[in-house]
C-alpha cells in the first residue's frame, strides 16, 4: 500500500473531484491489547474502530463539502449498522436514532 498511496492521494491526472481519506493509521497494529480495540479480525474494525473510519469521513466531507449555513441549525449525522448490529455514530452526535421497521401497510 505505501507504494501505491502516493499516487492514490495526489488530485492530478484529471481527477480533482476525488479526496483520498487514508484511514490507516487511526486503527492500531499493536499487538496484543490495542489491536483487538481496533480491530474485530484481520479484515474488519470493531464497532469503535468504524466509529473511527466514520468520524474521519464525516471531518473530510465537511471540510470538502461544508453544508451551507442553515440558521444555526444542524443537519443530522447519519449512523450505519457496524458488524455486530448496533449502530456505529461519532461521539459527538449523541444518541442513534431509533429503528424504525418497515411500513406494511401499502
């Protein structure tokens, strides 16, 4: 990976619309107690570790994309199921909203 990063991050060759998030280094290798807090098994993070990779996403977005003012209020942050089910949000988001379940009555 650190060979081909270089030109992953660099916005030449056409492609200045695209912003290269290197998550890397938010989760830990280090073995034996870090890395099981970052990492659930060799492929996927933990809940906490999504929570990080999604907080890193959000810092990104809102600094390549900011949302226009809207009166001082604020949009909602979306949470996505982590791997074992619950909802992964960043911390400063507050609580998850409830799920809701499907509307049958259509």
């Amino acid at each position: 990976m650190e060979r081909r990063a270089p030109p992953l991050c660099s916005n030449s060759n056409g492609f200045e619309h695209v912003t290269y998030i290197d998550v890397r280094p938010l989760l830990s290798n280090e073995l034996p107690t870090a890395y099981k807090k970052s990492w659930d098994n060799e492929l996927h993070p933990t809940d906490g570790g999504y929570a990080l990779v999604a907080e890193k996403f959000d810092q990104t977005i809102s600094q390549v994309a900011p949302l226009p003012d809207a009166g001082g209020l604020k949009a909602p942050r979306a949470t996505t199921p982590g791997p074992s089910g619950k909802h992964v949000r960043s911390q400063r988001t507050g609580k998850a909203p409830a799920r809701r379940g499907r509307d049958r009555s259509r």
